[in-house]
C-alpha cells in the first residue's frame, strides 16, 4: 500500500440519527480537491441537494483541517467548516485558527462528515481513532466557555480541544458560529446553528498521532526560509502590524474610506472617537500579552483585561478588527471596555460579531428613523453609542428573548417581518450583514459582493489596492498594474478571480492567510505552495496546477449556489454603496453604477460564465471535472 503523506488517510462519518460511525480514505477525493474546503464542498455539493434546507436532518455539517495542518509549515492551523449557509439558503463556509485542527489530524481524521440529529444533545469525543458519541444533557445551556472546561473536567484531560456553541447555536439563532479556543470563531454563515439543529453540542479532540511528510530535509529547509522571510520582510516593510496585529485597521480604515459609522451611513468616524479606541489606547490599557495560533511566526492576536469601571473583570482573546469595528464605528460607541464586553459575550454565546452588529445596527437606524418605539425595542432606547442596550440586545439575540427573537433572524428577514421600509437599513448582501465598507477599493469591493458565501473580504478581495503597491509590482505579482491603486475599475475584475483561486488553495492547505500574499505580496504565494506541497506529499505539483484546483472549487460553490436560485441578481450591493461619502478624506467617493456593472461583466466572462445570469455554465463544469 503506497504510503500517504502529510495526510492523516481517514475521513470520519458520523450520522447522529442511528448513531452510526464509518470512515472512508481521504485519497478517494484529494486528485481533484486536495483537501480542507474542497474537500468538503464536493461532499456538500453531492450529498446536500436544494431540497434540503440548512437545519434539516439531511445537512452536512463538514469539519476540514488541510494538506499542510499538523506540520511545520508557518501558520498551518485553520479549520474550515462546511454546510447549507443559514442566511443565503447557498454555500456555507467558514474558518477558524486555533489549535482544533491540528488536534483532530493528529487524532487520526482529516475530515469529520455529520449528518442527521440526535434525540438528545450530545458531543462528539474523537480520541485518537477512537470516537464515541456522548451525552451531553448536563451542558446544554452552558456558553462555549463553560462547555470547554466542563468537557475537559469530564475526560480529564485539559489538553483536549473543543469546538462548541453556545446558547445561540442552541436556540437556532442565524448569527450563531462555532468556537474553539475560548474566542477563535468558525463565524459567517450561521453554522453554529447547524450544529444546534442537530442537537451537536461540540466536538471534542484528543490525538498524538504522528504526521510525516515525504521529504522532511527539503520541507523543513523550505519552511525555515519561509517563516525568515515572512519575519524579516515584516519587521522591515510593516513594523507596526507586527506589534499591533490587526489593531491598527480602524485607524487606517478611517482616511480610506473604510469605516461603517451609525450602520454604514458614513465611512468616517469622529476623530475623538478614534483616539479613545486606537490600538495604542488598547496596547496600552488593556493587552496583557500577544496570543497566537498553532505554528503562527506572526502572532496577531491580544489577551486584554479590563481592570477598571463598570466592566472591570471582563477578559479574553482573539479581540481582531472585526469586533473593534463593528461594536465601534457600525454602532457609534467609542468606549473601549464596552466594545472589549461585547466581544466576549459573542463569544460566550458563541455568535458572530459580524452578523451580530449587523442586525444590532439595522435595529438602532429603525429606531433613529422612526420604524421602532420603545414599545418595539422592550423599552431599550437605541440611540447611536448606547452600549448598555447593544449588550443587552447582544444576550437578547443569544436567548430569543424579546425583540431579541425577531433580531435572531438576522437583519434581511426581520426587516421583511417589520416592513415600513425598513429593508432600506438592511445592509446586506445575499441575506449575509456586511462587515465590509465597499464604496473606495473597487476589487475590495467586487471580492465581497461575489462571494459565494454571502458577502465577504475573505474570499476573493485583496488588501493590495492600500498596501502602496507600484505598478510594477502589481504587473508581476498579478498581471494588474492598477492592483495598488484603489480608485481604479481597470483591471480589478482579474485581480478578483486570481484571489478567488488563489484562496480556494490556501484553504485546501489550511494555512492561515495572513501567511499569504494576501497580506504581504512578499509571503507565500502559489510557487511557495506548490514547493510546500510536493516537499510535504511526495506528489509533484505545479503553481499553475494548484490554481486550476483552486478555480474548480470556486466554480463548484458557485454550481451549488445556481442550484438554490443564486445568480448575477444577487451579486449587486446596497444601494447605500452608490451614494457618495458623507465626510472625511474620502468625502465623494462611492461606486459609480455603470462602472462597477462593466467591471462585474468582465468578472463573468473571465471566469467563462454566462454574463447574463453569473452561472457557470456546462462547457465551463465539464472543463473542470465537474458533473
């Protein structure tokens, strides 16, 4: 038998209807989708149909780690995790770092494939090969927190590592997301309450079974002259994301037209209200040390602490740009301990702080506008910058209690339920609440809006067009001389489609993306990948192989969403996003109609689609291997 490396071999299939356990090679699927988040969209789209809605029994709820996980390779950590998307009724996709995927591939399985729904809460114990199905009666109702220590307490074992929801996943709500670590969130598409709709109250792993890699002398030399680059060439070109970690974003975000002030109403926030929240107010105030994930050389993360006031005792982890924005600038409040606070009740509760400030947002512009009384609002009064009622509306959502229950729908949904217009402040895209402000860098923009997962920067945005890159540069990384220059419409349509692809292998290996070019042009790229690859597996590869890899997938999950009645109709932003910036540096700018519909026409006909619906088309699906 040839012997498989990099690999754990196995993919676990769990059906919690009849308690079933089965396992099946992961070779059978790595020719075509190597790993991680293809591997799990070509099960998703062959074994969940449009006839299966997302808390069905027949859903899939897909644990992938990664070619690379479990090894040396810098960063290599992530998870991702695939079902039938909440919010959009498309592809549900979502990733998380920590220290779970490493842990469940050194268990034995690259893959964990459940399906059905228990008659009871239960948790899944998976330790080395061995996997049992248990009760987990006792903390149902508990947050991830709780659920973590409670596990661990009950295996005695504190090494073992969860994945859990909290009361949200268990109450269905369709922000809820998929903890691990304490704060590292599996946050977008509403897959905590996937696992809730299958009475899966967490995943618990426990392995120390070896990982090799073909040529060890050749990987492990590749792998230090990577991470010596990555250090240097951050130290030298970035110093200040090396010591602020993701921090810094808000700031920036504010002379670039980036920011989403009073629920996107404007992209630049008070100056005053910067300085109180800045990342040296947080560095100095409230981090107690720098946190990273399994085999980070760049470790981006803040353990912070609030010492002081009415929130004094709050702590935790994984506190990103994300939260800092979006419990911010979307709602106005520029006290740092209340936006810390909010950040760890999500995480508690196991919601996404995306979605989360979204329909919080949405609720507090109905209020300014009228739409919502107190009567509605359970007599909270949401003017811009209360943080008692965003954390109150934040446990209202978690438990449905109140307005809390029309809230837990997300924003789309319950702006149809309240109607009045109030779908206007439903800022969305495919049903899924923007983190993203859209109306500066064009291929940011175009990224988000195509998503085949809702709308979303992870996907195919670049963070290029801020990052000071000359044309030069842009030419020989990507074919794109304007890939610096945010303004431009020429030429972002392609930058889209290489980072769509380019991102489809990342995650296939599972490596964090801030190890990528992404971040830096000057990181790891698809050469780099491929040599890791080869070194890793044994299995010759090419940049040029791996990409078209990565083009297959998009064009699955793009199949998959045409299936659902997903097209070009959804792939169109807020209508707020064509009105020009109300102030600041970036006063004016906003997407002009006609150019952005050009830029996502050649969008489709580079990918070979049909420009009239934004499908893939048959020709384009046999091309690929897909039928």
């Amino acid at each position: 038998m040839h012997e498989v490396h990099a690999y754990a071999g196995k993919i676990l299939r769990v059906n919690l209807s009849n308690g079933r356990i089965s396992t099946e090679p992961t070779m059978k699927y790595a020719g075509k989708f190597l790993g991680g988040r293809g591997i799990n969209q070509w099960i998703l789209y062959n074994e969940v149909g449009p006839g299966i809605w997302p808390f069905d029994p027949a859903n899939r709820l897909i644990f992938g780690t990664g070619v690379l996980v479990g090894t040396l390779a810098p960063g290599a950590c992530r998870c991702t995790i695939d079902s039938k998307n909440v919010l959009t009724g498309g592809v549900g996709s979502s990733n998380m770092g920590g220290h779970f995927a490493p842990e469940l591939k050194y268990a034995g399985y690259d893959h964990v494939v459940i399906h059905g729904r228990s008659r009871k809460p239960v948790y899944l114990w998976i330790d080395n090969g061995k996997v049992e199905i248990r009760d987990a009666s006792d903390i149902w109702g508990k947050t991830t927190w709780e659920t973590d220590d409670l596990i661990r307490e009950e295996l005695e074992d504190h090494d073992i590592q969860v994945a859990s929801i909290g009361q949200a996943g268990e109450n269905l709500v369709r922000a809820a997301c998929i903890i691990t670590n304490g704060e590292r969130a599996a946050g977008r598409c509403g897959l905590g309450a996937v696992m809730g709709s299958k009475n899966l109250k967490a995943v618990a792993v426990r392995g120390d079974r070896e990982i090799t890699v073909a040529h060890p002398d050749e990987f492990f030399e590749l792998v230090s002259e990577l991470r010596s680059n990555m250090i240097r060439v951050a130290n030298e070109k970035t110093p200040d994301d090396v010591r602020c970690g993701t921090l810094l974003i808000l700031e920036r975000n504010n002379n670039t037209g980036g920011n989403t002030v009073r629920n996107f109403q404007d992209a630049y926030w008070d100056p005053e209200k910067v300085k109180k929240v800045c990342a040296e107010e947080i560095l100095k105030n409230y981090a107690l040390r720098k946190m990273g994930c399994f085999g980070c050389p760049l470790p981006c993360s803040f353990y912070l602490n609030v010492a002081q006031g009415e929130f004094a005792g709050t702590r935790g982890e994984g506190f990103k740009a994300d939260s800092h924005k979006d419990f911010g600038p979307k709602l106005d409040v520029g006290y740092l301990p209340a936006i810390i606070k909010a950040h760890v009740l999500c995480s508690q509760y196991g919601l996404d702080v995306d979605s989360t400030s979204g329909v919080i947002a949405w609720a507090f512009e109905c209020y300014e506008k009228g739409i919502f009384t107190k009567e509605d609002t359970d007599g909270l009064e949401l003017e811009w910058g209360n943080y008692h009622a965003v954390l109150e509306l934040i446990r209202k959502i978690a438990f449905r209690e109140g307005v809390g229950d029309l809230l837990a729908e997300g924003s789309k949904r319950a702006s149809k339920i309240v109607g009045r217009g109030s779908d206007r402040f439903s800022i969305n895209i495919k049903g899924h609440e923007l983190y993203e402000s859209i109306w500066t860098a064009k291929a940011w923009a175009l990224g988000c809006i195509v998503s085949t997962r809702g709308c979303d920067h992870l996907r195919g945005s670049p963070t290029c067009e801020n990052a000071g890159i000359t044309p030069e540069e842009g030419e020989r990384f990507f074919g794109v001389p304007t890939a610096g220059d945010r303004r431009a419409y020429e030429g972002k349509a392609k930058l889209v489609v290489y980072f769509e692809n380019f991102k489809g292998v990342v995650d296939c290996m599972n490596i964090c993306y801030y190890m990528t070019q992404w971040k830096n042009i000057y990181f790891i790229g698809p050469e780099e990948l491929a040599k890791l690859y080869t070194a890793a597996t044994g299995r010759e590869t090419t940049a040029a192989e791996l990409m078209k890899i990565g083009e297959r997938i998009q064009n699955l999950e793009r199949a998959f969403n045409a299936r659902e009645g997903l097209g070009r109709k959804d792939d169109m932003p807020p209508a707020r996003f064509f009105e020009p910036i109300k102030s600041g540096p970036a006063k004016g700018e906003r997407l002009e109609r006609e150019k952005f519909e050009r830029m996502l026409d050649e969008y489709y006909e580079l990918r070979g689609w049909d420009v009239r619906t934004g499908n893939p088309t048959q020709a384009k699906l046999r091309e690929l291997g897909i039928d």
